[in-house]
C-alpha cells in the first residue's frame, strides 16, 4: 500500500540528507521521483543537505497544485515512481491535502521532510497538516545537540545574536545589517524556555561576578 509518511525533527536533524539517500537508493534500482522543495538554502529548485550533496528539484510556489502537477507530468509522458517533498513545513495546509490525494488517487509513495515546530514552539501549518494526514510519523533521531549535550529538540532564532520568540514565522531575503542579522540554532527544551543560546550560555560562565559553584 502507498503511504504518505512525514519524517519530522528539528533543523539540523538530517532529514534533507535522508531525502537524498531515499532519491539515491531508489534511483539505483531504477525508479523516477518527483522531488519538491520549497525555500532551499541552495537556491530555488535544489535539494541540498548539510553535507554538501545537492540533486535538482521542482520549487514550490503559493498556490501550485501539487496533485495537478504530477497529474500534468505523468499524462505529458512523465514518469514518477515516487515524491519527495522536502521543507515541507513550508507547504501550505492543502498542498499537504493535495500529496495525500497523490497516494490516494495515483497510488504512489509521497516522503514528506520538514521541520515540526517553529522558533516559538508552535507547529508550522503544513507539518501540522502532515501530522493530521499522514499514514505515519517518523521522528529524526539524529542526533542534533544542544549546546548542554542535550538532545536538542527546539528551534531558536535569534536576531543580531539575541534570542527572540515573536516574529515572522518564516523570514524570506538576506539582511545584511548585522545587528539584525537572523541566525537559527537548536536547543534543548530546558535552554529554549530559559532563552540559553550558546552564547548567552559562554557569556554568563565568562562573567566575574559569576562565582564556580564548589561540587559538594
Ligand atoms: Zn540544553
């Protein structure tokens, strides 16, 4: 039976890598997907992981039917075996309704990879969507790491180097001010409620009115 299956996490997690190795291991054995992505640090239409690995892919626009679009390539003589949608966070709530029809209607495997929950906790709208429509769940368990040696489980954003938890949930474009400048890192739950970047962690053991505390 065709699934439609989200693999979630947090950023740094690995999941984009994945994506690439599913494409790598299916393209080996023959089989064609049809990989979306939205928003992509590589640039419109790329995959890209951490690591440096890249392949092509169709970028994902407001109001694109992801249903009619496959519908569209295969009737032109295309040929998909499977889909891919990475940052799949972005995606509105039904192009997530439209994959699920794609496993439904044209019986194929659809991967969705996104990031759960947004620098201020809260579901982004498409994993949400995925998390409702989703045969099955799968929770990245690479390890990311809080700075702590936690298992990071929360995404922070900071702005000029201060974490913030009010703003835009998805910022589009470059700044280049650095005290406005937008950075991402990922935390444990204990260090994002306590808003404990690493940095903020180094510059409170650095200050001297910080006594070490003797370990009894
Ligand atoms: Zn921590």
């Amino acid at each position: 039976m065709p699934e439609l299956v989200f693999f979630s996490g947090t950023m740094d997690c690995g999941k984009s890598t994945l994506a690439l190795q599913i494409e790598h291991n299916r393209s080996a054995r023959g089989l064609v997907g049809m990989i979306f992505t939205r928003n992509d640090r590589a640039g419109a239409g790329k995959l890209s992981s951490r690591l440096g690995l890249v392949t092509d892919a169709v970028e994902v626009t407001d109001g694109m039917d992801l249903y009619a679009h496959l519908v569209d390539h295969l009737s032109q003589g295309g040929r998909a075996d499977y889909v891919i949608a990475d940052e799949a966070q972005f995606l509105a709530p039904e192009q997530i309704d439209q994959l699920a029809r794609v496993v439904d209607d044209l019986e194929l495997d659809v991967y969705a990879f996104g990031i759960t929950t947004d620098f201020r906790t809260k579901l982004f709208p498409g994993s949400q969507r995925l998390v409702e429509l989703a045969d099955r769940v799968e929770v990245l368990q690479v390890e990311a790491l809080c700075w702590c040696g936690a298992r990071a489980t929360h995404n922070a954003r900071t702005v000029g180097g201060v974490m913030v938890v009010e703003g835009a949930q998805v910022v589009v474009g470059d700044v280049t001010d650095s005290a406005e400048e937008i950075g991402y890192e990922v935390l444990c739950r204990r260090h994002h409620r306590r808003r404990m970047t690493a940095a903020t962690a180094r510059a409170a053991a650095l200050a001297p009115d910080v006594l070490p505390v003797p370990r009894s």
